[in-house]
C-alpha cells in the first residue's frame, strides 16, 4: 500500500508541475507575446483605444496587464455565439433541473472505441439528451451511434472557421463546440471520450451546488477532461475570451509549443484548451476567492479499450 501511495504521489506531482508550466507558457501567449519582437515583456500595456472594435473590447485585462487587440473581424464570431458585450450583459441567470442537462462529447476515427465505452457508460445511468459532434468519422462508425437513444449526432463544420481548427491536435475545436452550446443548452457537460461519469446522485449534488452559488457558472474538472458551462453572465464572459482564443492560432497553438511535456518540463510545453480554460477559470475565480477551490468529483478518466464489441440497439 505505502509503494502504491508513492506512486501516486509522484504521478500526481509530475501532472501539477507539468501543467503550471504549462499555464505560465499560455499565459505569455494570452497577455504578453507580441509577434512583432524577438523578446519577452513582463509588462506589456496597450493602448486602451485599440482594444475596442466598434464598442466590442477585444483585449483581455487583468489588473493593470492588457493583453493584444483580438483581430476585428473576429467579431462576427462573438455575435453568432452571442458572446459580444452587449449581449452578455443582457444575459440573466437560467435555472434548470438534472433533466435539462446535456451531455456532449465528440470524437475521431481513431478514437471511437474508446467513445463507445463512454457512450454505453453514460446511458448506463442516464437517459439525459447527448449530442455527439463528428471530427472525422466513417459511415459505418455513424451508423453505430445510431442505435443509441436520444442521441444526436452533429458534424462539426471545418469549414466555417480558421483553417487551423481542421488540426485536431490544436483542440480549437473544444471551446468552439462549447460556444455553439450554450446559445441553445441551459447547462451542459463536454467531455472527452475517456470520461466517465459517476451516479446521478453525486451529480445532482454539484447541480445543487451551482443553482445556489456555491460552485462555479464555469466548472472544470481536476484533469481540465470535462467544463460545465450554465447559461450565466459570467460563464459567458470567460466563454468570449476562450472562443477568441480558439480561433487565433498564435493563441491556442503557439509557434513552437509542443503537447508532449517532459520532466521536468521545458520550454514550449503547452496543453492547448486545458492552458487557456485553466488561465480564464482562474482570472474568474482566483484560489483565494469563494469559489476559487470548489471541485466535485463527479468523474474518472479511464484511457485505452477494454472491448472493442460494435454499439448494439440501446434504449432509453
């Protein structure tokens, strides 16, 4: 027991250096980088009159940082999401029951064995909507999803956006299927393939939580694997400035910056969505704040393929 608790520890520790690093390399990208230097600044104040396009503020703050002007044209992007300023600010509250929550997911070819263990998981224990965006599957593999009970399948439209979201492995897909969500979803989970949720119980439990204030509008989870976003001003607020960077490449996939870390990590590791989702949700809720700590364990992450059996008719 003690050299399996050792273990552990050690893994654990690895995982939270390797994803500070990680945050303080986005951190550059997301506030301080300017392409235009060879060199990095600590300190890096704009001038405040660029941040604005036409009344949208396009520069994130924190404090006395600002960070680079968003491109303009990117604007038409926060109005289809309904992200602009005006809107947020006319956004209220939702209230919603377990029932009105969703389940999304999303998967590729050479991920869907792993995605149909998540699938069966979930209508296991719940008959709650999901919505299941293609990034690449085969007609047979979209067949199979099929035969599953209240779920929708979605493609997701490559086309519609910069051409560097077509690289799965920038995630930029992630926080763009979130912005699609939640114009039309009160609450909802995304999550990877190799996410499996616990009972209902446990998280009726966390949408108690959220409903009376105690738990975050915007939640992640402790592998940054899965996000709640509920219809709430400030989930919105955070949901801007993450869709913008999912749509700048320089954002959300850095020249230079590689997936893969080391240890101890070096220069460039960088975890892409997990960076930015994890500087956001902390500029919203600091550790020190109320809410700056909250964390249910409302999953686990369970890598690789037990079974490889086809998705069988699967009832509600």
């Amino acid at each position: 027991m003690r050299a399996s608790f050792s273990r552990f520890h050690t893994n654990r520790n690895w995982w939270l250096l390797t994803l500070s690093f990680a945050l303080i390399f986005s951190f550059y990208f997301l506030f301080i980088y300017d392409e235009s230097y060879d060199d990095w600044s600590v300190t890096v104040k704009q001038d405040l009159k660029k941040c604005q396009c036409f009344a949208e503020t396009l520069c994130l703050q924190k404090d006395d940082l600002v960070g680079q002007a968003f491109d303009c044209s990117l604007r038409k992007f926060l109005h289809r999401f309904q992200l602009n300023d005006y809107a947020i600010k006319k956004t209220e509250a939702s209230n919603f029951s377990f029932d009105d929550v969703i389940f999304v997911t999303y998967s590729s070819s050479n991920h869907f064995a792993e995605s149909r263990q998540m699938i069966t998981d979930l209508r296991n224990k719940f008959t709650n909507r999901i919505i299941y965006y293609d990034l690449g599957l085969i007609p047979t593999e979209k067949k199979e999803l099929t035969r599953v009970c209240n779920l929708e399948i979605r493609d997701f439209d490559f086309d519609a956006y910069p051409k560097h979201v077509k690289n799965l492995h920038t995630y930029a897909f992630k926080p763009i299927i979130q912005a699609e969500m939640i114009t039309e979803n009160v609450a909802f989970w995304i999550a990877d393939s190799s996410v499996q949720f616990r009972d209902r119980l446990m998280l009726q439990h966390f949408y108690d939580d959220v409903l009376s204030g105690k738990a975050p509008d915007y939640m992640i989870g402790g592998n940054v694997g899965k996000e709640i976003p509920y219809t709430h001003p400030e989930s919105k607020r955070l949901l801007k400035w993450l869709l913008l960077c999912a749509i700048t490449e320089k954002c959300i996939a850095p020249k230079s910056a590689y997936y893969a870390c080391s240890i101890p990590p070096k220069w460039g590791c960088h975890r892409f969505d997990q960076s930015a989702t994890s500087i956001l949700f902390r500029m919203f809720h600091p550790p020190n704040s109320t809410k700056g700590f909250y964390y249910q364990n409302v999953s686990t992450v369970k890598r690789g393929v037990e079974r490889f059996d086809v998705l069988e008719e699967i009832t509600c």
